[in-house]
C-alpha cells in the first residue's frame, strides 16, 4: 500500500480543538506551527468506520508533516504530506 500511515509519537499540548489537543512534539521533534487541522468521518455505515483528526505541522527544523490521530483506537500516525 502507498502512502502507509506509520505509528508516531505525538505530545499535545493545547485543547482547543477538542479532545485531541494540538500536536506541539512528533517524534522527538518540536513543532513550530500548525498549518491545517481537518477532520475525516467516512465508512460509518459499515463495521470498519474511519474517525480521524489530521494536522498538517511545520517541525523546528523546516519539515512539513502530516500526523493524525486516530479517534477510535487513540492511536498517532504520520504519513507522508
């Protein structure tokens, strides 16, 4: 599978976009700025629905970053932007 989501860990800081928090360290590394927060609902009508939290987040050190927070099992993942 292209694109795969690899397991990440996240530290979050802020709370106000919920229950999530903000992403403000993935893997190790801080995070300089949140560029996008969007939230993904889709096969709710089946016995694998798919709830997730996605952030776009610039790193310290200039990387774009993809990371989401899967809202089901409370697991983090990055994945390729």
């Amino acid at each position: 599978m292209l694109n795969k989501p690899r397991p990440v860990s996240v530290k979050v800081g802020d709370r106000r976009h919920g229950e999530e928090g903000v992403p403000v360290e993935v893997g190790g590394e801080r995070i300089e700025a949140v560029r996008e927060t969007w939230l993904v609902e889709d096969r709710w009508w089946t016995e694998s629905p798919v709830r997730r939290r996605y952030w776009e987040v610039v790193s310290a050190g200039g990387r774009n970053l993809v990371v989401f927070h899967d809202l089901l099992s409370g697991r983090w993942f990055s994945q390729a932007a």
